[in-house]
C-alpha cells in the first residue's frame, strides 16, 4: 500500500518536544508547528518525518548560516521524542485484520451510502482509536479515486470524544451542531426544536443524497451515566430512514456484555470487531519500527529492506524484548510499553551524561588544570546501543507497586503543585477541566502567596509533560480550555505527597 508524503507525515506539537530535562537543548516553543510539517521531505520511514521535524526544530539550514545553527538533538533526546505519548505515528505496524475490517465497513457503508453500526472494542492502549483515525485517512485520501463510492451522495462526518460532554445527552447538541446543513436552501431545519427532535430530523430523513457519520469514541463515559443515547443512536442506525453510519469505540471489557444484549433485542446489533491486546511479539515489532526510524534520520539506511539486517539503534534488542515481554504480561497496553522506553532511555542518557563528564575531568591537565581535548563526541544512531536490560529491568518497576508515588517524587515543584491542584478540584468536582484548573491553581497560590503563579501558557506546558510521565490524560475537546484532566493515580499518593512536602502542605491544608 503506497503512501503519500502528507500521510507518511508523522505530526508532533511543540509539547512533544518540550522536554522536561532541563538540559534539553530542542526546546521547541519558539518554533511554530506549521515550519515543522512543512519541513518533512522524506516520505520512505515510518517515524523519518517526526525525527526529521525534530531536527528541523533546531536547524533551520536555509536560513541561518552554519556557525549559528544549534547543536542537533542527541541520540537520546530523539529517542525519548519517539515514545512521547502525544506523538502520532505516521504507520501502524501490524493489526492487518482489524484494519481490514474497519476498511470493508467503510466501504460497505460510507463509500457506499449505506447506513449501518460499528462497535469496535478493546482494552486501552491497544489501537482501536490510532486505527480508526488510520482508516479514516486512508479512505478519504483515496476515496475520490475509489471506483465503488457512488458518487451521488455526500458524506458529513463528527467525531465526538464522549469523554468531552458533560452529560450523554449533549452527545445529540455535539451531533446537531457539526453536523447541520449551513446551507438555507435544504429542507428546513426545526432549529428551535427539542434536541433529539433536531438530530432525528438530520439522521433519519428522505434525502438519500447526504450521509452521516458520527464516531463516538471512549463511549464507556456514556454507558456509565445514561445508556438511553447510546441505545438510540444505534437503533437509529438500522431504521428504513435512516441516514446514519455511527462508529462507537469502547475500552471497558465488560461494555459488550453491557450493550449489545439489548441490541440484538432491538434487532439493531452493529457489526463487532474486538481489538486483543497486543501480544510481545507485536509489541517488539512496534518498538523497533520506532527506533530504526533513528537510522533513517542519520541518513545511515536509506533502503527499509535493509532495516533487519542493521542493528537496532539506541536500545538492544534484547531490551525491547523484555520490555515487550513485561507489558503483553499485564494488559498489553502499548502506551506502557512507551513509557517503558522512554524512561529506560532517560536513565541510561543520565548515565552516559555523567560518564562523559567523568571522562572530559580526566582529559584536563593536571597541572594547569585546562583541557587536554575536547568532550567526547556525541552519540549515532549507528554507535553500540547504550539502553540495556538493565535500564528496561530498573524502569520497569513502575509497571507495578507504588510507582506514582515514585513519580510524584520526581516531578518539579510546580508540577506538584499542579497535582495537588488536581486533588484539591478532585474533592469538589466530578469532572475537572484545564480552564478549572488554571483558576483553581491561580487563586490558590495567590492566597498562599509564598511562590509566584506560572503563566496560563507555561501551566499548559507543565501540565503536558506531566501527561507525558503518565501521571493524568487530557482527554476531549479541541478547544484546549474545555479539555477534562484526569489523574492517573490514587487519591491516597497525592494526598501522602501533599502531607509529606511542607510548601505542598502550606499551600493545600
Ligand atoms: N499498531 C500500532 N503501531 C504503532 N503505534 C501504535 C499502534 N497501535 C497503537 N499505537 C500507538 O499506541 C498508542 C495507543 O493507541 P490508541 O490511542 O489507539 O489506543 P486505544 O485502544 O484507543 O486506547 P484507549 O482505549 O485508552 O483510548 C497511540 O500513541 C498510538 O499511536
Ligand atoms: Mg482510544
């Protein structure tokens, strides 16, 4: 399957590369993501383009000349950028079943204007989401050359994060609100009607010529409240007016049992795929398609057939296996497996920093105390793999036992004030928002006055990087404002954090 540049084009946001390690020497916040997607010019790698735009983020060759360009991101910098949670990765490795499919179902019923359910299910982390949006662009880029789309009809399409409503019945205002017709000379619109008076009038209706498609995604949010909508909107799905293709994804395991009984009931089962959680093998098979994209970058490998037969750059392979290993024997859950890595690469890239310190302090004269040589050069993609078993075995405690407690003692003291700000909303709030926290943790150390507020812009970043070590998810909305915060960690850690870190503890008791 042949893929154009833009689809090759992995997308990273200033935040991906905004590393928490002081030292990092990317920072990329003054760069603006449009001069990073215009810069990916190599369409062959999987990852190439999202190396690529890190690089790009330091060195802008056309226009600064060579002595001011910046040092290039070092090995374990890009490496760590790879396994970044936010990173979106240009292809996915594996899962041919599930994908193909998502992709008859997308014909059967987008290309071919049929209404109809799909009910994809799985547990988190294992890529029902990356694949749906992976489909999703592959059938729209090559749809318009796709011989079976009846080109009578046109397709309007919402995407909702069920995660982003307030309540499930704000899922119809989301569906009404994308998916209206703007254009005044289409059958009237009942715009003053009840809500599900609106979005039954827009999906069930005579028109054949529009077709609608609405995905919900992380639909367990509505389940949990009020499976009315939920039950409705697939029953919509299979009504002779019907003009509508939904997408439901969920990630509880016992969702399916919950659901689809009064489904088949109705007579408006959708079609099921379950997505299994990935195996060792699938898991290995991720990680180093990650990583060799790193050869690609030094321009080392420029031919991917000879990918198996070039050492794995940056981690050895045994790593990678135990790592895989670790995480197919807990739940599968790839993001684990990221966060494995990335920290494993963290630690080794502390060690390598301080040897190489050690070794520049030997180089120094002993007599007149001045260097005898320069530093040790920096490290390829080509160099042994400096990310051993030792690194995978040491991080991968924190798949088990007290890790968050382990992490909450890392952070910065910002980034625990933005946790604790988070605990102190979790005891007033069901559902917690950024614009929430952004008023809480202003007003509060306002009224403590010991440290100075952040900005609302550094409060974003620290709030980021602290979903990059796995410590909350941001989840919803396109609007940043609206988007709900979510701890990934026990009540009882934060609160021992706050107890145990006096200005915590003046700040939140
Ligand atoms: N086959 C794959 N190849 C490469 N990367 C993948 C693959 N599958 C998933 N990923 C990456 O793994 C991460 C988790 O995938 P994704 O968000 O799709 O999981 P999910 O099943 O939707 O999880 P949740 O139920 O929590 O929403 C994402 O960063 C995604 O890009
Ligand atoms: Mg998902």
């Amino acid at each position: 399957m042949k893929r154009t540049r833009s689809e090759n084009a992995s997308r990273i946001s200033k935040r991906q590369l905004n590393d928490d390690d002081s030292e990092n020497s990317y920072k990329a916040t003054h760069v603006k993501e449009t001069t990073v997607v215009k810069s990916i010019n190599k369409p062959t790698s999987p990852l190439r383009s999202l190396t690529s735009s890190v690089q790009s983020l330091t060195t802008d060759t056309s226009k600064k000349p060579q002595q001011q360009q910046q040092p290039q991101p070092d090995i374990f910098q890009r490496g760590k950028a790879l396994f970044r949670r936010t990173v979106v990765p240009s292809r996915l490795i594996g899962r041919e079943a599930e994908r193909t499919t998502m992709m008859d179902f997308w014909t059967q019923h987008v290309l071919l204007n049929k209404p109809g359910g799909l009910y994809i299910s799985g547990a988190p982390g294992t890529g029902k989401t990356a694949m749906l949006n992976d489909v999703k662009r592959q059938m729209e880029t090559t749809s318009t050359a796709n011989k079976t789309k009846d080109k009578k009809h046109t397709t309007k399409m919402a995407m909702i994060n069920c995660m982003s409503v307030n309540e499930p019945k704000a899922i119809y205002t989301k569906i009404v609100t994308e998916l209206k017709p703007t254009n005044s000379r289409q059958s009237p619109f009942p715009g003053d009607a009840d809500i599900i008076v609106q979005a039954e009038h827009l999906l069930l209706n005579s028109n054949k010529n529009t077709l609608y498609v609405v995905v919900l995604d992380e639909i367990d949010h509505l389940v949990t409240r009020d499976k009315g909508v939920l039950y409705k909107l697939f029953e919509w799905t299979s009504l002779p007016s019907s003009r509508l293709v939904l997408i439901g994804i969920a990630n509880a395991m016992n969702m399916t049992d919950l659901v689809l009984p009064r489904l088949r009931a109705k007579n408006c089962e959708p079609q099921l795929l379950n997505f299994n959680p990935y195996k060792a093998a699938d898991i290995s098979a991720i990680i180093k398609d990650r990583l060799y994209s790193l050869l690609d970058d030094d321009r080392h490998c420029q031919n991917t057939e000879t990918k198996p037969t070039t050492p794995l750059p940056l981690i050895q392979p045994i790593a990678v296996e135990l790592c895989a290993k670790k995480v197919a024997a807990r739940k599968g859950d790839l993001r684990q497996a990221f966060d494995l890595c990335q920290q494993a690469i963290e630690l080794a890239h502390k060690e390598y920093k301080r040897s190489n310190t050690n070794c520049n302090n030997v180089l120094r004269d002993s007599k007149t105390n001045t260097k005898v040589s320069g530093s040790r050069s920096q490290l390829s993609a080509t160099d042994p793999p400096k990310v051993t078993i030792r690194h995978i075995s040491a991080v991968s405690q924190s798949l088990t036992g007290n890790s968050g407690k382990d992490k909450l003692s890392k952070l910065t003291t910002q980034q625990q004030i933005v946790m604790g700000t988070l605990w102190k909303l979790k005891q007033k709030k069901t559902r917690t928002t950024m614009s929430d926290v952004c008023s809480e943790y202003t007003s509060t150390i306002k009224a403590n006055g010991t440290i100075p507020p952040v900005t609302t812009t550094e409060l974003y970043t620290i709030i980021s990087n602290i979903q990059d070590i796995g410590l909350l998810s941001i989840k919803g909305s396109k609007e940043q404002t609206k988007q709900q915060v979510l701890l990934n960690m026990e009540d009882s850690d934060l609160k021992n954090m706050i107890d145990e870190v006096p200005l915590l503890k003046n700040i939140f008791q």
